[in-house]
C-alpha cells in the first residue's frame, strides 16, 4: 500500500487537475494496488460473512473525483481512496464495512479510517435501533466489547438529550443519544505498510461482525416495510 499512500501524499500538495493528467499512470498503479487490496478483503470477510458474497471491487469502491458543487473547497480530487462492504453493495442502504487509505495523520478525510456500521441511519432504522437498545441494551453492550480495543463509538451529531419517545431514566439513555451508530478506529500507517496488512484488516472488521448484526436487523427489518 505504500504505492497509494505516496500518491495521495503528492496528490494532497498538487490537487489540480494539470498535476492529475501529467501523473494519471501514477494514479493507475495506486488505483490498482488500492484494488487488489480490496479484493484481497472481500475475499477474507466473504469466507466469515455470507452477507457479502458475490460483491466485486466496483461494487464497493469510489471515484476519486470529488463532488464540489456545494462545497467552499474546490479541489478536484479526493485524498483519499476508500471502500465500503455491505449486503448488495454500497448503494443498497445496509450498514458495512469501510475503510480507506489516506496520507495519514489525524482527522478526516486525510487520516487512515477503519469503520463498521451505518454513518447516516434514516429515521425510520434510527428508531428501531434505539427501541432495540432500548429493550436489550446487555446484548448491544456485549456486542461493542466483542470489537476491536480500537473501536469507538461514533458520536458525530450525539444529541444532549435522550430523544422523545425514549426513557430518560433507561440504564442505556447514554447510548439512545447517538445518531451514528458506527464503529470506528484512524489507524497510523504501519497497519496498512504491513505484510500481512490485508489479514489484519479483515480480522479487526470481523471482530465487529456482531455488533454489525445489530444494526443490519434494524435496516432490514424497515426495508421489509416494518416501522
């Protein structure tokens, strides 16, 4: 992976569109590296998750063009080159497994991310979530501490208070106060400069399997016209 690091290393200091086309080849050789390392994950986490058998490397990967239509930042390009694994691919709606190559350092886009669950739950799943939390929340608890030391739950958007509706006084009110419910780590480069960098990656992804259960159960059981 050290190919796509350098990359978006050099991109990150020359994000135009000249620098881009003088240094496509570049981009080619990290584009397919970046690839292969995914296929490498997709082939792992199929042979432990039946939930994602038969996806390809398109149907979980991104352009790295960016969409700067309603943005202050105009730079053309990503710096960043990232995938996301989930039941029928990346536009069906389930919650999944992401991750994504960056220049490192902290912080997104341009840190490392390794993520599991759903970063923008409709309203419909956010709800029967939290109900499952709410009615079992020793089940959602175990499954957060089957994941990775890492992990952390995402709390992006966390509301001050317990949302109407929910019990206040609930020994799990902490947690109905979230609207992500993913999981995620930023790790430094020597995760993905590894040997064995697939392996590890796919082995942190599965430990949090279980608590990507939990969430899917939600989604699927809206899409099935539940609410």
């Amino acid at each position: 992976m050290k190919t796509v690091i350098q990359f978006l290393r050099k991109l990150k200091e020359n994000n135009n569109r000249e620098w881009f086309m003088d240094h496509k080849q570049e981009y080619l050789d990290a584009q397919a590296t970046f690839n292969a390392f995914v296929e490498k994950i997709l082939i792992g986490l199929s042979e432990a998750d039946e939930s994602v058998r038969g996806l390809t490397v398109k149907d979980c990967t991104y352009r790295i063009y960016r969409d700067v239509r309603f943005s202050k930042d105009k730079s053309p390009y990503k710096t960043h080159m990232g995938a996301y694994i989930c039941p029928g691919g990346k536009k069906s709606g389930f919650a999944g497994y992401y991750f994504h190559v960056g220049i490192g350092g902290h912080g997104y886009p341009d840190g490392h991310m390794l993520a599991v669950g759903d970063y923008i739950c409709e309203p419909k799943v956010l709800k029967i979530i939290r109900e499952d939390i709410q009615d079992d929340g020793d089940a959602f608890q175990a499954v957060i501490d089957k994941a990775h030391p890492g992990f952390v739950l995402d709390d992006s958007f966390k509301l001050k208070k317990v949302p109407q509706g929910f019990g206040k006084e609930s020994p799990w009110a902490d947690y109905l106060k979230y609207k992500v419910y993913c999981l995620w780590q930023e790790p430094t480069d020597k995760l993905y400069l590894a040997d064995d960098a697939a392996r590890k990656v796919i082995d942190i992804f599965l430990s949090a399997k279980p608590f990507l259960e939990f969430i899917n159960r939600a989604v699927a059981y809206v899409k099935e016209g539940n609410e």
